[in-house]
C-alpha cells in the first residue's frame, strides 16, 4: 500500500475537510457535541486527539492535564475513566470570552469508543495519539497503540476507517508493524523542515504528512508534488481562513484541517464526489487520502 501514488479519481476531488477537534471554533473541543456538528456542517473527516486513562480506557483529550477544558485538574493519564467521567468538558468554552454557554449541559470528555459509536459509519476519524509530556518514546504513547492495534483487531472493518497520526514516529512505526493496512500520518511543527520531514514519512512507510500550515512557504507546492510521487497524502492544519483554505486546495493537498469545516466546505463546494469545481481548482489530479 505504502509507496502506491496518491491518485486522483480521474474527476477533480476536493481535498478532505478535517475537522479540528470536531467544529471546535463553535463549540467545545474533542466533545461529541463538536463531532456531530462537524458531520452536520458536511465534514469528510474528524480529527481528535486520543489518550490513554489510567485504567487503560482511550479517551478523547487534547491536553495531557484537564485544567485548559475542564471544571477539574490532574493529569490524563494519572486518572481513572470514571474521574474523567465526572468532568464538565464544556467548562471553560467561551465564544466571547464573557459567556459559558457550554457549562452544565452534560459534555464530558468521550471515550474512542463511544465516538465511534455515536458516528455515521462513512465519517472518517483522524486519532491523533498524544503521550504524556516528558514521556520521550516510552511507555505511554505504546500503551495507546498497543489499544488500537487490539481495537482494530477485534474490528477490521474500523482500519478502513481511521487515520492515525501522532507527532511521535516511534508510536506510529509501532503501529504500522502491529497494523500495517492502517494510515499512518507524522505531524509536524512549524519550523520543522518539511523535506526532510518528508523523507522520514517515506522512510517509515507511513503515509501520511500532516504539516503545521505555518511551515508550508513558498516550495509547497513542490513539496505536495513530491509527495504524491511518493505515494504520501499531505493533511495541513489548521487552517481556519476562507483564503488559505482556496490557496492550500489550490497547490493540491489532500486534506484540510480546520476549527470551522462548514467554511472549508462552503469554499471548496459540497460534497467530495460531487463538489462543483469553483475557485481553488487548478491543476487535474489530487491525491485522495487513500493508501493505493
Ligand atoms: O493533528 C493536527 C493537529 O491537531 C496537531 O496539533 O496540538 O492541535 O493536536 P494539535
Ligand atoms: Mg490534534
């Protein structure tokens, strides 16, 4: 699968709209609410960061402590699920800064399964594994693939459905050997150099760059080309502005990720299939997030 060229269908595929945390620019991040919102705004996709509890449960979180989202604190992966449970995921969310229109209504940080539960089948999920801070390449981030792995096992049908990307290659090298159908997609920060970055991708037979936006400059689309040649999708977040959105569609990448997907999709036409071709849409072949 891995070094198969990211084709095109023949037509002219919009790029995934990949929604960053679900619609979290309208509501609180990693939540379910933020995920069914995304699907309804017409999301292909939905990124959410998965961690492990210490009772061993995936759970949908972005930060290693709960202070930033919730009414609680501590460490991730030093409480219990039913801890976790108990948390107001929608705490500290504020369009305005003034208003907590989210607190008390009952959203709590998810598990993976029940994320997985409560979706349509055809949205894709982007799991970004995070590890514990100060946990290099050890135990953590393992312990979440070892899950996954046995998750997919127990479902073989969900590999076909999730994209896993971490900014932690020995996680995702793991993965790929325990589950090797599965994408596997590296993330990288913005100063890092993205040919170089590239050439890791290539190297661990992942198939997936997911860049910070910020490193794109003026090569990318050189650097997009180059990845498709290699068979590797290129996934750019987080890109919230109709204009970035128009211009990153336009040098080719495969897959946006945003905060707001209902504004990718109002700018780059309805549905991936069927998506009328409108002002991003220059050049005849795009990959298609698809390993082969
Ligand atoms: O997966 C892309 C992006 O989500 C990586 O950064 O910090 O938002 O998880 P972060
Ligand atoms: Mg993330």
């Amino acid at each position: 699968m891995n070094g198969e060229p990211a084709r095109g269908s023949g037509a002219r595929r919009r790029p995934l709209v990949i929604a960053h945390r679900g619609a979290s620019g309208v509501a609180p991040e990693n939540t379910l609410l933020a995920f069914h919102l995304a699907v309804e705004m017409g999301a292909d996709m939905i990124e959410l960061d998965v961690r492990c509890s210490r009772d061993g449960h995936l759970v949908v979180c972005h930060d290693p402590d709960v202070a930033r989202t919730t009414n609680g604190h501590g460490q991730v992966h030093e409480l219990d699920l039913d801890d976790l449970r108990r948390l107001d995921a929608g705490y500290r969310y504020s369009l305005d800064g003034q208003h907590y229109l989210f607190r008390g209504l009952g959203l709590r940080i998810p598990t993976l399964d029940e994320v997985l539960a409560s979706l349509p089948p055809h949205i894709e999920l982007n799991l970004e594994v995070k590890s514990p801070p100060g946990d290099g390449r050890t135990a953590e981030g393992h312990r979440i693939a070892a899950c996954l792995a046995a998750r997919c096992r127990r479902e073989p049908a969900l590999v076909e459905r999730l994209l896993v990307s971490s900014f932690d290659m020995a996680v995702l090298r793991e993965l790929r050997q325990m589950v090797p159908e599965l994408r596997t997609g590296l993330c990288t920060l913005p100063f890092d150099p993205l040919l170089r970055q590239l050439e890791r991708v290539r190297e661990a037979g992942l198939t997936a760059l997911h860049p910070a936006d910020a490193a794109l400059g003026t090569d990318a689309a050189s650097l997009i080309e180059q990845a498709h040649r290699l068979g590797i999708t290129v996934n750019v977040w987080t890109v919230n502005s109709v204009e970035r959105i128009a211009e990153l569609a336009a040098l080719g990448v495969d897959g946006i990720i945003t905060d707001y997907p209902d504004r990718a999709v109002r700018t780059l036409g309805g549905s991936r299939e069927s998506g009328t071709p409108s002002t991003w849409e220059q050049s005849p072949e795009r990959g298609n997030n698809r390993p082969g």
